[in-house]
C-alpha cells in the first residue's frame, strides 16, 4: 500500500508550506502529506514579531493563535488538518533522482520518499559583511529572536540601539526601541531617504519625518561598512565615524534560503531567489518551491523580482495545492504590494518605483498629491500624501506611492487592482469609490491624483517636492493671509493671490516661475492661466503641505 | 461678438454643474459659462447636512468651504473659476427650438441664450402620499432645512422623533436625534431590514442591531401610510396604528426634479430620471444632463438605475466638460457603490443584491464570512461580515456588502475595481491587497470569501443565516468549552468538536445537518468532512458571529 499512496513532502512550516500542506489534505485525502520544519515553535505570523517587541501586541503567544483561539502545534495540524508536521527536523540532503530527502534531528536521520517535493524553504536576514555571531548584533526574524531582546529590554541594559536599515523591518524595530522601551534610537540608512526599495524620496521623507517626530535619529546616505561588537558594546562603522551602542540591530533586507535547492540542482533566478513557472515548478521535475524562497515576475515591469511578503506566501500556498491536485491554476504576475505603519504615520505602495523604473529603461512621468483622506469638513479628516507614476505616452499607471495619517492602505488596494488590470489615467480618473463623508472626499484622491496627470499631459507640470530649492524663482499665489501668516523665506518670492493673478501677469514676464500654494491645486490654476499669458511656469507638486510633511520646508529660505 | 462666443448655461449649482462650468471654464476659457441656481446659498456639500445636524460637524459653514478655507460663493467662483453663477434665480421656462431659457427671481424675469444647455436639476426627498406641507413634517436635504431643525431641538422642543424611511439619509437621521440630540426616536421601515435597496437582508439586520444598540428603536415591515399634522404633534399611521411625535422626518428615498426637462421635450428613462447616453445627452439636440436627475446604466445588470451619488455627479461634470470641449470621453456603466455610518458600524455596498439580481432573472449564490479586518493578533482588529454575490455557471462576483465596525469601506472599494473589470472568484481570490498586521490579514477578507465561495462550487455549501431555525437538525463542532461558554439553545443540538468528528460520524448518519461553528470555518471543513462519509450537510454561513451581529442568535433556542 505504502507504493499507492502519493506522497508529498513540504520543507518549511511558514505561511505558504502550511497553507499548501493544508489544502492539499482537504483537496487530496487519501495523500500522505508531511511537512518538515527546522524549528520546534512553527506557524508563528512573523509580521507580528516587531508588534511583540514594540508592546503593540502584548502576548507573542497571540501570533500562534487561529481566530478561534487554538494553537497551531503539530497536534492542530494533525487533528484538524490531517497534516503531519515533523517539527525541529532539519531537512540535510536532497536525492532528486531517487525521490528521497535526509532530514536530521540531534543525532537522529531519517529518509524520506516523496512523490512531489516543496520548498517552502523561507527567507533570512541578510548580514552585513563581516557581521559576527554575537549576542549584541542581532536581527528579528524568528519567534526564538524575540525573548533575548524582550529580556534585555526588561532588565534596562540596552538603552542604546543602531539599527542598520531603514527597511520595513528596520524602521518597525526603530519605533520599538524608541516607543515602548524609550531608547536611544540611531538609524541609519545608505540611500537618500528610508525604504528606497519600495517608495521614492518624497515619500520615503515623509516616513523619515516621522522617525524622527517620534524620537529616533535618521541618518541617510550612511552606509554601514562594518560592525564590531565587544563584551560591553557594539559598533557600526560608517565613514570615518566610529558609532557605538549596546545593541545593534541588522535589518538591511532580507535574502532566500536555497541552501537545498542548490543540492537539489534547482535552478536560481538573476535575483539568486529560486526561479519558478506560473505553475511554481522548479527546473527540476517534480520539485515545486512556494514562498520567500522564490522570485516572482513583476507585471508592470516583466521583470522577475524577489518580494519575500507573507500575503503573496498564502496565495502561493493555496495555489500549489490546487496545481498538484491537478486543478487549472497559476500563480499569475504580481503588481507588488507592501505597507508599513510607523508611529502615526501610514507608508504603502504598489508597482514599481521611479528608480526602479529607470533600472529598466521605462520612461515614467510622476505627479503628487497632498490631500485629506476623508471630506474636507469630517473633523477626522486626514493628511494623505500620494505619488502616482505613469507611462506618458500610453498614460498607463505603473505605480502609486501613499503616506500619511490618513487612510492610505485603501488607496494602495485599490491601486493595486487597476493596476493588475493596466488601468491608464482615464481608468483611474473614473473609479468608483465608497462614498460618504466619514470614509472619502466625493471624489477619491487616487482620481484627483488622475486629474492631475492628465493636466499635465495638458502642459500643467509639476515639480517633484524634492527638487525644490530657493534658487527658483518662487510665485506664491495663496491670499495674502495666509502668505503672512506662513510666508515663504528666500530672496527670489513674488506673492500675487491667485484671484488677482488676470490682471497682473505683466509684472511676470520674462521669468520661467515655480508657482507655490499649500496644496498645490490653486498654483496648477495659475499655471494654467499663465500659460495663456505666454509666461512660463510649473507649480510644486504637493503644495507646501508635501514640503512640511518631507521636512523640506526651510529649503525655501536658504 | 455677443454671437460669436459659444454660451453654455447649466441649471443646478450643486456638484454636477458647478464641476461641469469650472472644468469648461478651464478647458474652453473663451466661453461663456452661466449656472443658473435657484437658491442663494448653493455649492454646499449636501452629504454632510445629517451631519451637522448630529454635531459631528460643528459648524454648518464647513460644508461651503474648499480645503484651503475659502467660501464658495459666487465671488468665489467668478474669480477663481471665471464662471457667472446666478444665485436666487429659478430656471422657470425653456425652449428647445430658440436655445432660450427663461429665468426669473422674485418679480424679474430674464431670458439666457444658449448654445448648450446642460440640466443639472437634482432631486428632491420623495414625500409620502398625502404628505402635508407642515413644520412638524419635514426632510433633510439642503443648507435651509438645517435651521429650522436645530432651532427647534435647541430649545428642546423636540423630544420624540419618527423618521419613515431606513434610507441612508433615515438612518443618519435617526443617529443624529438620538446620539446628540437625546430624542426618543422611532424608525419605521417597510421592507425587512434598513437599506433595503442597497444590501440584502444579512446585512441590513446588522445595520438594525447598530441602530438598536444606539438607542433607536427600529421597526421594520411597517409601511406608513399616512402622516398627519397638528399644532402639538405630528403622527404616522402604520396599519390599524397610530404613533405619535413631535416631528416626523421622512427619509424613503430621493426622486429626481425633471420639471425643467419635461417643459424641454427631454425625454425620461424607466426609472422616471432623465435618460442620457454615454456622452450625457439627452434625447433633446444640445441638451445634456448630469447628476442626481439622470439615470445611469449599471454594468453588473445592464440595467439603467437611478443612483443619486455626489461621487458620481462629480465624475459626470468632468465627463460632459471633456465632451462639450470636444473631447473624447464617455461616463461609463457604473457598478453602483454605497457607503453609510451608522453609530460605529460601517455599512458598504457594490453591485448588485440578491433582490434586484432576483428581479433581473439573475440567478446567483452567496456565502458569508465574519472575519476580522486586520490580523487577527492586531489588538484593534475589529470585525467586517461580508457578503459576496456571483453567478454559479461564470462565477463571476455581482455583488459585494459589509458591515461591521472593522474597516469596510476598503473592502468596499476594492471590490469595485474588481467589478468593474467583470473579475470572477479566482480573480477575487488571488486579490493583492498591503499587507501588514495594522492594516490587514496576510489573506485579504475579500479573497477568503472568494475561497468560500469556489469551496461552495465544490459542494461546500453554506446557508444565509436569514434562513436558520431551530427546527433544523444542528451540529456544534466548537471545541467542548467554547460550546459549554455560549451553548446552542434548542432541541435539536448535537455537539461533536471538528477534531472527534472523524471517528464519530457514524453518531450522524441519517439527518440532514446544519453545521454550525463560532466564524463558520470549522463548520464548512466539517461539512467536508461529512460530505467523505456520505452524510449530508450545510454550513451556517458567517457562523455564531453573524447571528450575534444581526441579532438572530436567539432564533437558534426558540
């Protein structure tokens, strides 16, 4: 009988070898399904360790809970999924031919025979180069990382953290530290702004800002070169500088764990994660790899790209189980998603970044937003700071960038769909929204955001937020009010209300003007109307609102 | 030169029509650019009147405000827009042959040429039948209704309210007199549950219960058939009833105001709104209409319906501008998408319900998912119930609802991207969605009951929990404790938990069961595994979680 049964053998017990094993046993349930896992505490939802150690989530037992409440132990997995996880196994030796894993436990070895291998191998942190094994240099990954940081929290010896990264991860430990445990937090971060990976610089400034709002110190463009650690502190090396402090936190990314794809022969992809098909079929028959193991094709860029995110683990978890059952499925092109809360300040994105778009030679124009999230009269009304990239000549939307206090994971979701559609400008600058006052403005800021790039396309330009310095000169169109109430500092500013602006476009002729408000709606208009007085002028994209939120505002005046 | 400048003259200065003049004014500066409306005060934002009236916008004036604190006035727009508005003029006669629009204010009279002429009319609060003009009898719908409200509960004049109508605008109204206002307040609705006309009865009855909670008392299936008025007090006549109140709001529906089309030979669609095409024109050469008196088509249903939405009429005003400037644009089918706050349950729609699908010959299938909106460890996750309409041969989605205090409306609005895009189950379930613990599960809800959904297509089927009784033969598969905490009432419970199940179904054989858990996914894998030994079954959709929310759960011990 032993010969008759399929057996399929998963290595790693995270999201997307769980939910595989999972529904393979409800699909198939006559199969012998295992699922090998190195550590002896599994099915833990990793995304909520920083949550653990920020205090955010007060009990870590939390992450192994189903929404019933039961743990997910190998006793769960067995009663109530019918599948068997071998925990605290390590998976050492692969034999593809022979259909056969070696998987080891202390001093004891076992063989396994698989009809279908999955690697669900996962990902770890990458280490900077040269980084030692040493208990005061250390990442958050795993549920088993946790107590060493939580214990020298409690007992007061770490009031002092660098944290080399400003990844997601990163700036998730940064507020940890300095929130809840009120330490001295440095970051420190070798691109322009915080989570250049996923955001450009706009917007990645406004994250930076809420760092240091919430009392860690940023410091950009700083590339870590080397990490020391003694008996009493540790230190990075940046430059010329020596920076010390009783803990250092690595969080400069993540890298996969191919290890046994290696010894299987599988074939690695140009981001050195395990290339797969739509079906998630290695080069070798018959083994499959799910999860942060893998790259997976981007759908705006055509390109293959390593995004280890356990949203897209799930997914391909379930839609494995339904290719082995031998169901119609394929894991089809992903947009990209990913969101980060830090302190107050809400930081998402879907497609691809300007830099990367560059990288491959696609030809994007940008527009920025500094909207409210809700209607401009609900008192809950928030600040929502969105970044949209599209293609100019086919007006197709590659990528939309939000953050802020206000609700901006909505937007993102809904981006992400129009985007896995191929939605151009028009699509965007008609969607459906839900709308009433306490949740949206009548028109929703991912629209405006359209119209705004469609003015453009008009000839109504904007200028990046980030590209604004004092040497421009500067026409402020807002009421005299409140021009003297927040008045722009430099020496080339000329301040003509936007009402009075008909009458008196003599007095700007001859200059190419940066047109300034605080939203950046009414210097579109004057730009609009200057335009047809022959002057030439773009406005700053955002408004002011986008330069206070980036902490560019004092660029104005120097 | 009066001839050679092409005159366009809107009627209606609300959303429609004053988006439509300010984005002609830009697009077409050279024209001249009148709206005609018939009230002093006008651009106000008409959505958030119940608002003020609940306190939850204080100050009445924000609603006429832009985002940079300007009022729009008709200084306002004639400066900042160059478009004339005629306030406190009524647009009393036309004639489609002469291009002549008669308009007249107190004693004067005017006459407008023009060379397009575009009905932005609006709608008004539909009155019962016999409905007496009195100031005990009244509806909220523009900036003049409010005074006289507030005045009246200032003083305290106003302790006992009915609202007819579980309307949108009914059930705000009922907070905004209960919440702030103290007033003992009555709802009286006809069909089964509030919102009839925009979410199936499951998730009206959570609605209901928020309503409840809140202090209202709610009383559905109850037609009021007439209302009378006195010096002292105003009552409804509901059957062989009379209840009395010191005002009685009327709430049960919009209508929309064709006057001015009918006099113009414009012809109305089978909704009785006005019918236009895809580029907004009506049947009348040169005559066009947008807002709350046209209809739209509805692309789930192909149907023409007439939804009254702020959002849309914003779109549409841009939409008519393009195409009066010669470009190309058209409004597009709608998916129909709705949004309310009731106390703290959000409660949103798109597409389709199971009524209006049933009256379109239609057939669909549901299911239902109680889940949380974030991770389930995400101390503020909160709960959302959605229910998810396809058709079972394409398995396309038609329709979308939620409830909940969980974070609806995002739900809400992704669905409509999907919708509009004609996206089925598996588009649905292989969603992508940010996530991250605080915004999100790894797996969205939406994709869940998508899951659900194809589990239900492989015979996994889930009851509405309308349709549960005690009379049904009930399996409890909760863990022994959950079930001896919050037992199941009634005479025909068994309990066995999902991990005895397999080796107790011989206890089963014979009975058709209702599978009943706390979330309803226990109880779908019971109804799996049952289905392998042969013994019938279905699931209660939603779980014990639904019935509590919609306040059924003690139908289950009657």
């Amino acid at each position: 009988m032993s010969k008759s049964v399929h057996s399929v053998v998963i290595v790693g017990g995270s999201a997307a070898g769980l939910r595989c094993a999972c529904r393979l046993a409800r699909l198939q349930p006559g199969w012998k399904i295992t699922v090998v896992e190195k550590r002896e505490i599994f099915s833990v939802a990793g995304c909520g360790l920083p949550y653990v150690l920020s205090g955010e989530v007060a009990d870590a037992e939390a992450l192994r809970l189903t929404a019933d409440g039961v743990r997910r132990d190998a006793q769960y997995f067995r009663e109530m999924k019918g599948v068997e996880v071998l925990a605290g196994w390590l998976a050492s030796g692969v034999d593809a031919q022979a259909h056969k894993l070696r998987i080891a436990r202390g001093g004891a070895e076992k063989v396994l025979d698989w009809d279908d291998l999955v690697l669900a191998t996962g990902a770890r942190p990458q280490r900077l180069p040269g980084q030692p094994d040493h208990p005061r240099v250390r990442s958050l990954h795993s549920f088993d990382d946790l107590a060493p940081l939580t214990a020298g929290l409690r007992r007061g010896e770490i009031e002092r953290v660098i944290v080399v990264g400003a990844s997601f991860v990163g700036c998730e430990l940064a507020e940890a530290f300095a929130a809840l445990w009120g330490a001295e937090v440095r970051l420190f971060e070798a691109g322009l702004a915080p989570l250049a990976d996923n955001v450009d610089l706009e917007v990645g400034a406004i994250a930076a800002r809420a760092l240091e709002e919430g009392g860690v110190k940023v410091q950009t463009g700083a590339k870590v070169e080397r990490v020391r650690a003694g008996a009493d502190d540790a230190a990075v090396i940046v430059g010329a500088e020596t920076h010390a402090a009783q803990l250092v936190m690595v969080a400069i990314g993540m890298e996969p764990v191919v290890e046994l794809a290696l010894r299987a022969g599988v074939a690695l992809g140009p981001t050195r994660a395990i290339s797969v098909d739509d079906r998630l079929a290695t080069s070798v028959p018959h083994i499959w790899a799910i999860g942060d193991c893998i790259q997976v094709p981007q759908g705006v860029s055509e390109r293959p790209v390593y995004l280890p995110l356990g949203s897209h683990a799930n997914r391909q978890g379930r839609t494995l189980a339904n290719i082995l059952a031998g169901r119609a499925d394929r894991f089809e092109p992903v947009v990209g998603v990913r969101a980060l809360k830090v302190f107050d300040c809400h930081v998402a994105a879907a497609g691809v970044t300007r830099r990367v778009a560059a990288d491959r030679g696609l030809p994007v124009r940008s527009v920025w937003l500094a909207a409210r999230d809700r209607a401009d009269y609900w008192p809950e009304a928030k600040e929502l700071f969105l970044h949209l990239l599209y293609q100019p000549g086919t007006r197709r939307v590659v990528g939309v960038q939000a953050a802020g206090q206000g609700d901006v994971t909505k937007r993102i979701d809904v981006a992400a769909q129009l985007l896995h559609y191929g939605a151009t400008l028009e699509d965007f600058a008609r969607l459906e929204h839900a709308y009433a006052p306490p949740f949206a403005p009548a028109l929703d800021p991912l629209a405006v955001a359209a119209h705004i790039a469609l003015n453009q396309e008009d000839g109504i330009e904007a200028l990046s937020p980030a590209h604004v310095t004092s040497k421009l000169d500067l026409l402020d169109v807002r009421r005299a009010a409140e021009s003297a109430e927040r008045p722009l500092g430099g020496p080339k500013v000329r301040q003509i209300p936007l009402g009075e602006l008909p009458g008196r476009t003599a007095e700007l002729s001859g200059h190419e003007w940066l047109v300034v408000c605080e939203r950046g709606a009414r210097s579109a208009e004057a730009v609009r109307r200057l335009a047809a007085a022959g002057i030439k002028a773009r406005y700053l994209g955002g408004g002011l609102h986008w330069l206070r939120a980036a902490g560019w505002a004092e660029r104005l005046a120097e």
